[in-house]
C-alpha cells in the first residue's frame, strides 16, 4: 500500500538528469550560528588568527668560529676531472678537448647561500556533502561547533607539504538528495525511461530498405535494449550513490606549506645565478625555531640584510592568513672556481659550483650535433 515510489525501479516519476540542478541549493542547510560569520556571503573563507608576537630573547652569535670551515681547494687534476665527466654524461660532447686543453688558471671563491623556510599551516572551511550512509548524524543538537583553529588534528613532519580534510564537529545534517529529489535514480537520458532505443540497423522500419528480409540485429521488433542503461531506462543517482539522501556538513581544510626564500651572495655573472641556487653547499649554519631572528652581525653584508629581508617577507605574507609553525634558516657555503683555459689557440672559461663539482660550461669547442662538429 505505503509503497515507497523511489524503491521502485520503473523510470515513472523520475526525472532526466540534465534536468536536475548541478549543485545543491545556494542556501546550505539552516546555518549554523557559531558559523554565520564565517560563512557570510560566500561559501568559502579563509579564517584569519592574529600574528603571533615575537619573544625570544635575540642570543648572541660567535661567527669567527664558523667562519674557520674551509672548503677544500680545486686543483688542475680535480678541475680536468671534473669537466670529463660531464663531458662524458653528454653524448653530443667530445672529451678529447677536455683531456687535451690547457688549464691557465683557476680563481676560485667561495660563495654564501641564505636560506629560510617557513612552514604554515592555513585552514579553510567549506561547506559539502557525501551520500547519506550512516545513521549517526553529529548535528548542531550535540552542541555548537568549535572555532577552526580550535579543532585539534595532528600535524604533519615538519617542513613537509600536505592537505587534509576534516568534517567539523556538531556541523552535519541530513538532505533529500538534491539531484535525485530523494529517488537514487534517475530517468536515463539515452532512452528517456523507455529501456529501448530505436534499432540502428533498420531505423526503426523493421526490415532493410530494399530487403524483403526482416532486420538480423532487432529480430524484426524495430528495437534495440538502450546500452546506457543495460534497458532498465534509470540510473543510480551518481550524487548520492542511490542512497536518496545527503549528509551536508562543514569540511574543514587544512593546508600545510612550506615557502623558500633564498639568496645568494654575489658571484661571478657569467655562472647562472639559478644553478647556484640548487648547487650543493657546505652548512655553515642552522637556526631553527618556532619563529626566528634575524642575523644581524654575519661578516657577510648581504646575508645579514638577506635575512632581515626573507623573515620580513614571509611575515608580510603569510602572518595575516596563516600560523607559522616553523622557521629554518640556514647559512651555506658554495664553492665556485673560474677555470680559464686555452684550446686551439683559443681561450675560454668554465665553472665549476658546488661541494659534488659541478659543471657549467657555455661555448665548450667540440660539441657535435647528429654527428656534425658544431665548433
Ligand atoms: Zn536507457
Ligand atoms: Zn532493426
Ligand atoms: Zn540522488
């Protein structure tokens, strides 16, 4: 008698999908009132938490013992050794000229790198839904929901990118499906309802245009089963997976960053600034904390100055819309050595960077192209 219409699997009542709205109702389900202001007039919105006041003491630093670390001198051999095996993991280099050319001189440098990494965490909240599968629903009857940033959740390693979402607790409520209007299924759109389509072979006529024989594919009926539906003419509402009914709630989303800002200390033009900024260094220096100082006494200038800028920049762009957890900022050593060389009468320079010697080298003489010397 009190049959339930969307338990029936006849396509009568149900509608075609394209007709069903594409997204839930603009106005989520009665809002809840510790989020009003959170959720006002957009759907989506970054919760600001003030910066946090910076209080550790500043400590002093001795650098003429770190400034001590020497980084270890490139000699003729290691210079030549170096430039044969690059030139050995490029197959259109010759390495005749790199045994053969003659070394001049090597003017060598040692660079400084500065590094700060900060790691912060920035929560979002959202509202969503999921097909309704359980019966427990944490709604605002259990009591109101908490702040964002008073949900605990456990944070990743450290400096380690990552996003995770959460469903805010006592935010949930339970929906006629808005796609379906509460059927699980839907009226398929390949054969509006009906299971069948016309047959493709005989368009329907039964039988082959000039062919007194009736129609192999269709028997004869003028009809085919509709593929999309296996031709039981609905299909499982793919929102709420059939389930009928939506679980809306508020998602917390939590992203975890890590932002780079990095300098280098001046160098020699002609060796790309962007290699030097990924080369491998010698570690001069951590500091790591919860927030960190500025260097201010580094002998070097420019790492000093590098550093109040970095820790300014990150504070200007991410305190106001995020909490910072955690700072790193490292001092590096970079070796790079000009090595100046003659080769058929002609002379040239390469460099080589980094603790690994790399090499970087522009006009290299005896490069080859499908097989043609390109000197
Ligand atoms: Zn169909
Ligand atoms: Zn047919
Ligand atoms: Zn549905």
């Amino acid at each position: 008698m009190d049959k339930d219409p969307s338990g029936d699997d006849s396509a009568a009542g149900l509608s075609v999908e394209a007709e069903g709205p594409l997204a839930p109702p603009a106005e989520p389900p009665e809002p809840l009132p510790s989020y009003d202001r959170l959720l006002q007039g957009d759907r989506q919105r970054i919760f600001f938490l003030p910066s946090e006041a910076p209080g550790r003491p500043r400590e002093q630093r001795s650098w003429s013992s770190v400034l001590e670390h020497r980084i270890p001198v490139v000699t003729e051999e290691v210079a030549r050794q170096a430039l044969l095996s690059f030139v050995n993991s490029k197959c259109c280099y010759g390495s005749t000229a790199a045994g053969s050319l003659v070394i001049r001189e090597l003017r060598q440098q040692t660079l400084c790198r500065y590094r700060l990494e900060t790691f912060s965490e920035s929560r979002i909240s959202e509202w969503t839904f999921q097909p309704f599968t359980n019966h427990t629903v944490d709604g605002p009857q259990r009591g109101a929901s908490p702040s964002l940033w008073d949900i605990k959740v456990q944070v990743p390693p450290m400096f380690q990118e990552d996003t995770r979402k959460f469903q805010v607790p006592h935010s949930s409520s339970v929906k006629e499906c808005h796609k379906c209007h509460g059927h699980g299924r839907y009226k398929c759109s390949g054969c509006h309802g009906a299971g069948v389509v016309r047959c493709p072979s005989c368009s329907g006529a039964k039988r082959k245009a000039k062919q007194s024989r009736r129609c192999q594919l269709c028997a004869g009926s003028g009809r085919r089963r509709c593929s999309t539906c296996s031709g039981r003419g609905n299909k499982t509402c793919a929102t709420c997976k059939g389930e009928k009914k939506l679980l809306h709630f508020i998602q917390l989303v939590i992203m975890w960053r890590n932002s780079l800002f990095e300098f280098v200390s001046e160098h020699q033009p002609d060796c790309p600034g962007e290699l030097l900024a990924k080369a491998r260094g010698e570690n001069l220096f951590t500091d790591e904390n919860s927030t960190v100082y500025p260097i201010v006494d580094f002998p070097l200038r420019d790492i000093s100055l590098a550093s109040q800028r970095g820790i300014a920049e990150h504070s200007a762009s991410l305190a106001s819309r995020t909490r910072i957890l955690r700072q790193r900022q490292t001092i590096e050593l970079i070796p790079l050595t000009e090595v100046h060389y003659w080769y058929q009468g002609k002379s040239s320079v390469y460099y080589i960077y980094g603790t690994d010697h790399q090499v970087y080298v522009v006009d290299y003489p005896e490069r080859y192209c499908c097989g043609c010397t390109i000197i």
